[in-house]
C-alpha cells in the first residue's frame, strides 16, 4: 500500500513565496498567518525564512538578494537553485491575494499538524506504562495549542473598542443602580467590586474551618436563586450529596446537626420542602469528579458553557487540581491557577476559585492573611484580578468573620464584615444580620 500524502497546496505555497518577490511589504500580511515551518516542501520553508531574514535587516526582496541571502547560509542548493527563485518570480503578476494564499496554506499546516499529533498520541495508548488520563490531558494540551495558533488573535483598532465600552457604560446609566457583575448576594462585597466581573479571576482563600466552601455556596445559591444566574460548580473536595445537603440547609434555614442526625421537627419538615422546591428551580451544576486536572476542568466548562450558558463557574479547591508539571509543585499550582484564568477569559465568565492559606500564619501574630501567604504559588496572586481572605479577628467569637479584599486589580481594596452560622452553613452580610 503506498503512503498518504500529508494535504499540502504546491501552488499556494508557491504563489505566497511569488508574492512577496513582487511586493515585499505582502510578508508582514502573510507572517500573521505562517512560518516557515508552516509550508510543506523543504525548499520553500529556506525560501520564505531567508525573506523574513532580508526583511528584518530591512533590505530589499528580490531575486538578485534572496539567492545572495540563501548562498551566505549555504541554502541555495536546497532552495532549488537561482532557477527556481527565478521562475518564481514569473509565476504572479499581482501581489493582491498574498493572504489568501496564505491562509490555504496555513489550512493545509493545521491538517499535518494533527495528523502527526494523532500519531503521537496513538504511540502513546500502545505504551502500556502510559496512563490514559494523561494521555487525554497531554492530547488535548497539543490539540488546543494548534488550535491557538491557527485561531491567533491580531490587534484591533482602539475606536473598536470604544464603541463597545461606550455602548456598555450606557446600558449601566440606563439601569442605574444595577451591578456591572454577577451579583454575589452580599451587599458590601458587591459595592466593591460592583459584582464580579466578567473574565476575571477571583480568588477566595482561607484556612481550613473558616467556612471558605460555605461562603461559595452561598454566592453561587444567591447567584442562581435569587438573581436567576447559572453557576457551574467543580467540587474537588466534596461529593454531591454532601453539597446539596449543605445548600438545603442554607437554603431552609434549618440546623444542619438535625438534618445529618435525622432529628427534623415538623416546622423543620416543612422549611425543608420548601427550600428542595427552590433549589429544584436554581441552575446549578455540580460536577465533583475528584483529582481532576485544570485540561478536564477546561473541556468540560467549554461543554457546559456550549449547553446552558453559565454566568459563573466556582472550583473548590484549586489545590486539588492538577496540572501537566507534577514534579514541582508550585510550577503545577501556577499552571493551575494560569489555566483558570484563561477559562475565565476564554468563556467571558468570572471564576471563583477556592484556594488554601500557608500554615505560616498561625505562627504570626498578625491575623490578617497576607498575599504571601497563598499556599505553593505566587503566581496565583499574579493571575487573579481579585484575592479575597476570610479569616477571623478573634478566634473565641467563631460568628465573626472578615472578608478582606487583599487585592483588586480594578478597583478599591478593604473589609467587608460577615455573620456566620455554622449550624445553618450560611453567612449573613451585616446589613442581612440587623434585619434579621
């Protein structure tokens, strides 16, 4: 049988490489599309790289110096000779369609390019020491790479974007009083960062037991039930049931010890219909695979945003995920909490990503966390937009909980003082205590 031809275009190839000897300004327009690399015979990848090489000293592109340029780097031969840059340069009248062409070979880069990565990963399934989980990761890594750079984004006029701000802020003066962002149901919190914002990552950290997952349900319960928002929610730590049991009880208002303990009254009872009745309403979508890396986290949050348009994706916790680099831990964290950024960004959504403090600040004597004491990486403080500590002033009043804003990229910084109670799962906002 003989071997398949890897999809390559002769002509486009050839007529790029014309166009550019007709009118060198034509490289600029086809380097946003290709390299080198990206042209299939051998010839013509010396050919268009001594181009770019000429370009770059800002001398002229013609026959006379590109055959110059390929005899000082010892390419001539393998460019085909002066013959063949000769007859190229024959081939077009016109340097008009340079993108054009440019774009079909480009396509035809693209189809090699996964050709060959599915006969890396084929390797890959026949290694029997090989995980088929990493494998998935590693496949999707590669295939969402040729996908960035068949998809590259160019600049854009800034009038462009003006228009779209201007026609963003005046849809806020016509709804004045209304949040930018996702509501987050907490008055205080939401005049800070009027919500949060669309593309942003938000980082909520505490230490263990300070409520860090109940806080998050009570955004995402709030979120979807009372601003009619759809919030997707990861749970690393948690399984379902033991979710849902925790947004009934927020949601009913009831003593979570009771429901565990199967110790309800009939007033109990019925606060619990009640509350099963909204949250069977709320668009919350729990997925709690457990050990799930930040590439399955990014496919599966593409499909659900595919399929019910969230507005909001929660991850609790960010340090259960895991990323490509596992011998170094604070390499795989910053790849972790970069991939949740670009989900944020990629989908248009705010993620609200729990994370664990370091212990080093129970040996201070300062309570207040620091933004050196998110755990295994500074480079969560570098992604997130936003970085919210919870954590208590004094520990004997166990109700009392601050939430500092340590970092906002776009705005002010500061406290915002919370009520919890543990027995119900739930905070109350200080405005929500004093009417209560």
């Amino acid at each position: 049988m003989n071997a398949r031809i890897p999809p390559y275009d002769n002509e486009a190839e050839r007529s790029v490489l014309a166009a550019v000897l007709i009118d060198p300004d034509a490289i600029v327009r086809v380097s946003e599309h290709l390299g080198p690399k990206s042209f299939y015979q051998p010839k013509h990848q010396v050919i268009f790289e001594a181009m770019q090489d000429l370009y770059e000293k800002r001398d002229p592109i013609d026959v006379v110096t590109l055959t110059a340029q390929l005899k000082k780097k010892k390419l001539l031969t393998k460019a085909g000779g002066a013959s063949e840059l000769t007859e190229l340069s024959n081939t077009l009248s016109t340097a008009a369609n340079a993108a054009n062409y440019a774009k079909i070979v480009q396509e035809k880069n693209v189809k090699r390019r996964l050709i060959s990565l599915g006969g890396e990963v084929s390797e890959l399934a026949f290694d029997e020491s090989k995980n088929a989980k990493d494998i998935l990761d590693l496949a999707e890594q590669k295939v969402l790479s040729v996908s960035q750079a068949h998809s590259s984004k160019s600049f854009i006029p800034l009038k462009n974007t003006l228009v779209e701000s201007f026609d963003r802020i005046d849809e806020l003066q016509k709804h004045g009083g209304q949040l930018r962002g996702c509501p987050t149901g907490f008055q205080d919190l939401d005049r800070m960062l009027a919500g949060f914002q669309k593309s942003n990552l938000i980082i909520l950290a505490a230490r263990p037991g300070t409520g860090k997952t109940a806080f998050s349900l009570n955004i995402a319960q709030s979120t979807s039930v009372l601003h009619n928002k759809k919030v997707g929610l990861f749970s690393l730590e948690m399984s379902k049931e033991e979710l849902v049991d925790r947004l009934l009880v927020s949601q009913a208002d009831i003593d979570a010890w009771k429901l565990k303990t199967g110790r309800l009254d009939q007033q109990d009872f019925l606060k619990l219909s009640d509350a099963m009745g909204v949250l069977a309403d709320a668009q919350i979508y729990i997925d709690d695979t457990p050990g799930m890396s930040i590439y399955e986290m990014r496919t599966k949050a593409r499909k659900l945003m595919t399929e019910q348009q969230i507005d909001l994706l929660v991850v609790d916790y960010l340090q259960l995920a895991h990323g490509r680099t596992r011998d170094n831990r604070v390499q795989e964290v910053g790849e972790i909490s970069q991939g949740l950024k670009n989900i944020a960004r990629e989908l248009k959504i705010p993620v609200l990503a729990l994370a664990q403090l370091s212990r080093a600040i129970e040996s201070r004597g300062e309570k207040s966390p620091q933004l050196s004491d998110l755990r295994e990486s500074g480079s969560i403080e570098q992604d997130a937009d936003v970085v919210m500590f919870l954590y208590r002033k004094d520990d004997d009043i166990r109700e009392q909980v601050t939430l500092k804003i340590a970092k906002h990229r776009n705005g002010a910084m500061g406290e915002v003082e919370l009520f919890f109670r543990g027995d119900r799962i739930r905070f109350y906002g200080m405005e929500q205590k004093v009417a209560g």
